[in-house]
C-alpha cells in the first residue's frame, strides 16, 4: 500500500481530488483527515489515503497496457456513478457514520435543525461514508460560517461593553486597557468610563484597575453628560465603556444603557455584546433581541475557559452573523484575553475530536 496526501478547502474536496486521480472504483482507504495552514495561514483541510501499489503505479502511468487500463477506468467510473443513483440502499448504509456525527455534534451543543441542513447536503455523497472525513466536513462548515472581526486601532476607537449581568464586562474592559495601554508594542492613550450607576461597588471596581494602571477613570452618570465627557476625551487613543449588567427582566437599566447609547453627540461608538460561553441559548437570544435595535458591531466571548459546550453560542452567532472581536478565557487581567481568531475558536469547538 500506498500513503498520499491531498489538500483542498474542504475535506470533501480532497477527497474528490484523490478519487478523482485513482479512479472512483480504486480502493481507497481514508487514515487521516485534519486541518492545516497553508502558506497563507488559510485553514485548509488534508487528508491522507493509503492505496494500492497497483492502483498507484497506475497513476503513475507504470503499465504497459495504458489504453485498456483507461478503458478499465472510464468503466469503473460508469458503474461508480451507477451506484450514486441507487441511492437507497447508499444511505441506509451510510445512516450509522451520519448518526455517529450528528450525536458528536449534538454533544457540543449545535442545534439539530442546522445539523440535519449541513449533514442532508452530503448525505448521498462519498464523504457521508467515513466518520472523520465526515467530521471534518462539518467543522470546515462551520468554519466557513464563523465570522471574526479584526482588531483595527487606527484611528479613536470608543468602545462600549453591554450585556447580561456578571458575563465579564468590566473585567474584559480592564483585560483590554491593559492590552491597548500597556501592552501593545505602540501603546495608545486609554481613558474608563464608567457609566454604571446602579450596582454598588461597580464604579471601585473599575476604579481599582485604572489606579493599577494610571489610567484616567471617569464616572459618567446623566444620560446628557456622556457626549460632554467624550467630547472632553478627544486626545485619547481608545476610550472603553463599562456598564451595568442588564437582565432581560430590568428594563430600568437597559433603557439608560440604550439612552447613554443613543446620546454619544457626534461621536462613532462601536457596541459590543459580552456573551458568557456558559450561557443558555435562550439566554443570549434574550439578551441580544434586547439591544438588537443598536448596531452591534461585535461579541467579545468570555468564560472561555469555562465550557466546552460552545456549539450553541456558535450556531447564534452564526446565524445572526455576528462577528467575535475578542475571546477573554479566565479570569487573570490581562493575560485572560485574545484577539478572536477562526482558529481559535475553531480548535476549542474541535478540540480532540480530530
Ligand atoms: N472563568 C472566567 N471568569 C471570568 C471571565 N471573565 C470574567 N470572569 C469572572 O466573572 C465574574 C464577573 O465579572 P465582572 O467583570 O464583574 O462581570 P460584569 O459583567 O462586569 O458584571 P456586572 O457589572 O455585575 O454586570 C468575576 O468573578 C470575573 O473574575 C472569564 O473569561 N473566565
Ligand atoms: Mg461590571
């Protein structure tokens, strides 16, 4: 036996390609599929196959009787796409590596109906036949649908961190001060602002982490104040917005969230929703239909670390197409943060399943 490569963007792509070379009725035997970088850093997907010595050879054109073997093959092809329209009895035998993925699947927390959308494209398909390279095109499915949103720092960027309750706000915004202030090999000018006037000991907390890093702190409490305050900002780099946790049931807070929101002045600020790993889906599509009048322009995924269940926040986003701008995974400022990456994601909803 033979082991050969073949990389294409999707695993179903390789494997057409390698069918494609040895001839649909070749023996061929799937060992790995994965996902790699090419020299672009795109995530593409290889996967590698044993076949027959003869088989191989033949490829090679190592065989006197050239002709007849193209014969051979263009027969063997025939009969192939013969066999893909009997296809009744094809998915009764396939049903077994569908359902095996489906429940994998189901484990991480996608929804069904977006599984049984993704897996019917292929069920009639070679790719339905075997359970990695199956998985594998799954994943690239997901892959493709995830969106991230590049850090872009030229230019003032006014960022205001809204959502549920205790997700992680006002520690992703030190997470991030410390990035952008500290941390960053041009540091930039970063000044708090605080407009959560409502829980006790919010406004320390936030204090407390902008005194670590001398960083100017202001509280802002009247809705008509906000445009004054970031009007007075205008020399620095990144202004980072804390505010009150909002539950879908207190709507005293997230109508001043939405009014502080509304009343920038002429000032661009980009919104972004703090959604926790370890939230319900209901949870978050409460919370997201409650600011979902604004313009959010991002999520920053937080308790990373706290959950491998994340196929449910994976399918939300996907569906609302929602970018990830940053993933915070514990609970250490600063080291707890990312810039949101494809891969990142991806290789926590893979984990070991390739
Ligand atoms: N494990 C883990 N814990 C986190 C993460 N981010 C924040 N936390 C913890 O979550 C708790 C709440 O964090 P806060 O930053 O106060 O949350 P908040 O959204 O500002 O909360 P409210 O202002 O009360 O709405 C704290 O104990 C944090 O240390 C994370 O990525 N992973
Ligand atoms: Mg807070």
């Amino acid at each position: 036996m033979v082991e050969e490569t073949f990389v294409a963007p999707n695993p179903r792509e390789a494997f057409e390609l390698a069918k494609e070379k040895y001839g649909y009725f070749s023996e061929l035997t799937l060992l790995k599929a994965i996902q790699i970088k090419n020299d672009k850093g795109k995530l593409v997907s290889q996967i590698t196959v044993s076949v027959s010595s003869n088989d191989f050879l033949d490829s090679i054109g190592y065989d006197e009787e050239e002709e007849l073997v193209k014969e051979i093959h263009v027969l063997k092809e025939q009969i192939s796409t013969m066999k893909q329209l009997v296809s009744p009895e094809d998915t009764a035998e396939v049903q077994p590596v569908l359902n095996a993925v489906k429940s994998v699947m189901l484990q991480r927390g996608l929804s069904e109906v977006w599984l049984d959308e993704i897996l019917g494209e292929v069920a009639q398909s070679t790719v339905a036949e075997d359970e990695q390279l199956l998985l594998s095109y799954v994943l690239d499915e997901i892959n493709e649908r995830l969106r991230v949103k590049p850090e872009v720092l030229s230019g003032q960027k006014i960022m205001m961190l809204i959502g549920s309750t205790g997700v992680g706000k006002t520690t992703t915004v030190a997470k991030l001060a410390a990035r952008y202030a500290l941390l960053l090999e041009n540091p930039l000018k970063v000044a708090l602002v605080n407009l959560d006037t409502f829980r006790v000991g919010a406004y320390e907390q936030l204090e407390h982490y902008a005194d670590q890093m001398q960083l100017t702190h202001i509280k802002v409490e009247r809705v008509e104040a906000f445009a004054e305050v970031l009007r007075d900002l205008k020399g620095y780099d990144v202004i980072l917005v804390d505010t009150a946790g909002v539950s879908p049931y207190d709507t005293g807070k997230l109508i001043k969230t939405i009014e502080f929101l509304k009343n920038t002045g002429d000032h661009k600020v980009e919104a972004s929703l703090v959604l926790s790993a370890t939230a319900k889906r209901e949870d978050v599509v409460d919370i997201y239909e409650h600011f979902s009048f604004l313009d959010i322009e991002s999520a920053i995924l937080t308790k990373f670390d706290e959950t491998k269940r994340i196929g449910e926040l994976f399918g939300f986003l996907i569906e609302k197409q929602i970018p990830v701008s940053y993933i915070s995974d514990g609970q250490y400022v600063p080291d707890d943060l990312t810039v949101a990456s494809k891969e990142r994601l991806m290789e926590r909803l893979a984990g070991e399943l390739l």
